[in-house]
C-alpha cells in the first residue's frame, strides 16, 4: 500500500473500461475477486488502513495519477 494508488475511484465509466484497474490497491491485495467488487472493497481497506495508521493513497482522477507517477519515476530515476 506504501507503493501503489487508487486513481479516479467516483469513475464508473473509467473503473469499466479498464477493468478495475483504477483500484490498485485493491487489485494487488485481492488479486482473485472479480473487479466488480473493488469499490465495495475499497471502503474496507481504508478504514481498515486508517486503524492501522497506513496510508490510502488515491489520486482523485486519471491526470494526477499520471502527474504523480512521472514525479515518483524522476525521484527514483536521481543520481545523488
């Protein structure tokens, strides 16, 4: 969860056409559950994070999602 995003999770249209594959996070914990069920999921694993102090990233549409990962590839890409 430290690692990945969900991005444009209010997206219906976006989480169909990709498969669900907005929601990462839940993707990536529950690899075998339909993606149909991600959204209901998603609320459980935020509270759940939450509890445990455990950040939920989300990105609030597909633009910033794509704007964050270019920042993290540069800051993994720096030769310090």
């Amino acid at each position: 969860m430290l690692t990945t995003s969900d991005f444009s999770p209010k997206s219906r249209i976006l989480s169909w056409y990709i498969g669900g594959l907005n929601y990462q996070i839940e993707h990536h914990l529950f690899p075998n559950i339909c993606h149909i069920h991600y959204r209901k999921i998603a609320s459980i694993v935020k509270e759940t994070a939450k509890d445990f102090g455990i950040p939920y990233n989300v990105q609030s549409n597909f633009i910033f999602a794509v704007l964050s990962h270019e920042k993290m590839l540069k800051q993994l890409g720096r030769y310090d």
